[in-house]
C-alpha cells in the first residue's frame, strides 16, 4: 500500500515538475503562445510578455528564442522602452532570470 501511494505521489509531482521549463537542451520541445512585438534592435528581434505567467521571451536577430522566468512587469516595460534593448538586456536581464531555450539559433545556410 505504501509503496504504490509513494509511486502515484512521484508520478504526480514528476508531472507537475516536467510542465515547469527546464534548462536542460534536451527537455522536450517548447510551443510558444506568447505574442512578440518587434523592436528596434540590431541584437533583438522581438520581445514578448506573459503577465499572468510572469515570463519574457526574446526572439534574437539570430533567429534564437529564450524563455526567461519570473521576470517583473517593470523589467519587460523596461527593456521595451530601453534606448538600447541589447545593452539592458545585457546588463539585466542575461544571467539574472532562469531561462530556457525555446528555439535554437537559425544556423546560415549561406555559410556552406
């Protein structure tokens, strides 16, 4: 009886932890229902919030979407109006949330 509630509560609460994004490169693929904006920005693409959920996603000029956790209201309000998106970026946004990536940068075909 134990051993099958201990099993039932780890199915769960493994569940419940998989729907929460993940660092790792190798967790399961990301759908985005964010809308994103563009903006005015030589390293940014487009820029996107969930007020509910609390997340930011940048869509960068080398075709690579992050997810960032936890991000205020006021830290997305200030990046969109940031004279350069890619200095605050830079300076408060990289390395200060958890994120995940939701698309991989788009490799140049051209290149080959």
């Amino acid at each position: 009886m134990k051993r099958s509630f201990i099993l039932a509560f780890l199915v769960c609460v493994s569940g419940t932890l998989s729907a929460e994004p993940q660092d790792s490169e190798n967790s399961a693929a990301i759908t985005s229902h964010i809308p994103r904006e563009r903006v005015q920005s030589r390293v940014i693409a487009e820029v996107g919030y969930s007020k509910r959920r609390q997340l930011l996603e940048i869509e960068f000029a080398n075709g690579a979407i992050y997810r960032y956790v936890d991000v205020p209201l006021s830290v997305y309000r200030d990046l969109i109006s940031a004279e350069s998106k890619a200095r605050y970026y830079d300076s408060n946004i990289k390395r200060n949330y958890r994120s995940v990536r939701v698309r991989p940068r788009v490799k140049d075909e051209s290149a080959h």
